[in-house]
C-alpha cells in the first residue's frame, strides 16, 4: 500500500468566517472535544494570530489553534490540531504546526495536552519536536481528578527550547 500523496495546501491565519468549518472538522475527528460553534468563530476572530488554517482548493481541510499563554507570553499554547478525514495522512497537521511556529513572533516553547489514547497526536507533537531539535517532556496537567472519570487525564507536551534557526530548512 502506498502512501497518499502530499495534498498542497495553503496555510493561512483564520478568518471569522472560518470558524464554521473549524467546528464542523473538530466535530468529524470523533476525539476532539467539541466547542460551541460559537467559541470556534469567536477564535477565528480573537486569536488568529497565533492558529492557522489549511486551505485546499479554497476549502478549510485543517486547523490550529493556540493561544499565547498570559503568564508567559513566549509560549504559544496549542489548543487543538484537526484535519478533514479526506486529507489526513499526507503531512498536514505538521505543515500547519510549523508554519503556525514561523509566524509567532518570539516563540520559544510550545506546549499542549495529549490524552494518552491519542497516539496520532502524540506522534504528531515527537515529531515536531525532533524537527525543531527540541526537548519533548511529558507531565499530567489535569487529571480525572478535575476533568472527571469520564474523561482521561490531560498530558501536558512542553516542547522547548524551539530552535528558530531549524525553522528556516
């Protein structure tokens, strides 16, 4: 079996618009939690400087979002990462992430939560940190303790220091 080929792709900030295919795409991953369609448009308007899009065809097949985080505005905090079942495969996910790091001015360290389950995710993140010539450290951030059973602990992804040099290759 082949590998799908890479699907080119324009990567762009949000627009407000876009937060309807952002929350119809988080909705179709089937592991997302899924805000209100609301909280996606309102993103789209808010923080489009610090999440991503991923057009093919003028068609949103992907997303980031993050946010700077208040207390330590040199990290850029990366809420959720989702691509359209028909593209995924072919290198999206990291594309965006990448280029989401480019355009973030003094950006210094990534981080995120990854349930355990989500071994795509956890691939996903290892392997941007590789890229970047990172560290990858792992601790719980919320447990079931305050998500509650039904929900798994949420492991926190540091990757830091990103080494904007590598971005550049």
């Amino acid at each position: 079996m082949t590998a799908p080929e890479k699907l080119a792709v324009e990567i762009a900030h949000p627009d407000i618009p876009d937060g309807v295919e952002l929350h119809r795409i988080a909705a179709e991953t089937g592991v997302l939690d899924v805000n209100t369609r609301y909280a996606y448009v309102l993103w789209c308007r808010d923080f489009a400087g610090t999440s991503v899009v991923a057009r093919s065809d003028g068609a949103v097949v992907g997303f980031v979002t993050g946010y700077r985080r208040p207390d330590a505005p040199h990290v850029l905090f990366v809420w959720q990462v989702a691509v359209a079942a028909a593209a995924r495969g072919r290198g999206i996910a990291g594309r965006m992430l990448d280029a989401l790091v480019a355009r973030v001015p003094g950006i210094t360290a990534l981080e995120t939560t990854v349930t355990d389950g989500n071994t795509a995710s956890r691939a996903l993140f290892a392997a941007f940190a590789a890229r970047h010539g990172a560290r990858l450290e792992r601790t719980e951030l919320f447990g079931t303790d305050v998500l509650g059973a039904r929900h798994e602990s949420e492991i926190l992804h540091r990757i830091s220091p990103i080494d904007r040099g590598m971005m550049q290759k």
